[in-house]
C-alpha cells in the first residue's frame, strides 16, 4: 500500500480524506513527528496546494498530497475565496468569521445568497503534480444550524435545505468539495 503524507493539522480535513482515499497508507506530520507551516500566500486554491505539497514533499522526502478549500460567496465575486482561513486575521476565531459573513449578507435573499464551497487537492513527487478540484454548490443559510463538521458547515445550506453539519459524516463525504476533489485526484493517480 503506497504511503502518502497529507500535509495539515487540521484534523477533520485528516478524518475525510483518511475516509475517502482508503486505498493508500495516510500518514500525517504528526506520524512522522513534523511541524510544518507553509504559508498560503498564493492568489489562487491550485497554487497555495501545490506550494503546500511541493514544499512538505522537499522537506519530508515524501510523496504528499496538499488540499486548499474555500468558500465564495457568489454575490461578492467569490469572496472570501482563497483568503477564507483568514480573511479577518491570523487571530480570527471561525465564531467570528461566522458571524461576519452572516452579518455582511443579512440583507440578502434567495439566489443572492448563493455559494459555493471549492477544494484543490495535489499531489506531488518528484518533480510532478497530479490537480483535482472539487465543488459542492449551496446558499449561505440565515443563522448556523447543526453541530456536526468545522469551519462554515452550520452555515453553508446544500439544494436539499440541510447544512453540511446537519448530515452525518457519510452523509457529508457523499457530497463534499473534498470528497469530489480526492476521488478525482485518485483516479488521476491510478493513471500515474
């Protein structure tokens, strides 16, 4: 079984991708005792992966796979889009980012609520990219609803009037931007 380090922290990133690429050996910076911290400084979700991956595969001499994900809001031009992890700050708690984006479309109605959630997952070894990207379209929902997830799951309404933390986890890797994004990537990979 091939081995693949999959570069973050985040730990329910590190739950859906270990559910959904069954097929490889997921090992995780913390496995190999690692802390590393690439910063996302590029202007786009395919380039902050393939930075991410690039760079964790030099310094750990292993194939790695890097995602980047963002939520774009239709009405502003897909803001917060690749600046959604910090666009009020390093400090800035996901309660905070929450409520900044709902108070920003608290005026909005229908389909000026529109969103859509957007994952670019690479891989990377030896000198190599295989890019995937994945999209799950929804709405910015009025209030946060659910407890399952992280991030804007309370807050992010699939066509089927449930957030992303109203489903259960199979539920939500059966339609996730990650998901589509790494089964994508692991059928370019088969073809490596």
């Amino acid at each position: 079984m091939k081995k693949i380090l999959i570069a973050t922290n985040n730990q329910g990133k590190l739950k859906e991708i270990k559910d959904i690429l069954k097929n490889y050996e997921i090992v995780t910076l913390k496995d190999i005792n690692q802390e590393i911290e690439i910063e996302e400084d590029q202007e786009t979700f395919e380039g902050n992966s393939k930075k991410k991956a690039k760079e964790t595969s030099k310094i750990t001499n292993m194939p790695c796979i890097a995602d980047d994900s963002g939520l774009c809001i239709e009405a502003f031009d897909g803001w917060p889009g690749v600046h959604t992890a910090r666009f009020l700050g390093e400090n800035a708690t996901q309660e905070e980012k929450t409520q900044a984006i709902l108070k920003k479309m608290e005026n909005l109605e229908g389909e000026q609520r529109n969103a859509k959630f957007v994952t670019v997952a690479v891989y990377y070894e030896n000198g190599k990219y295989v890019i995937a990207k994945g999209e799950t379209k929804g709405k910015i929902a009025k209030q946060p609803r659910g407890t399952n997830g992280f991030g804007f799951d309370p807050i992010f309404e699939l066509e089927n009037g449930k957030t992303y933390a109203e489903l259960s986890v199979e539920e939500k890797n059966a339609v996730s931007h990650r998901k589509k994004a790494l089964e994508n990537l692991e059928k370019a990979l088969k073809n490596l």
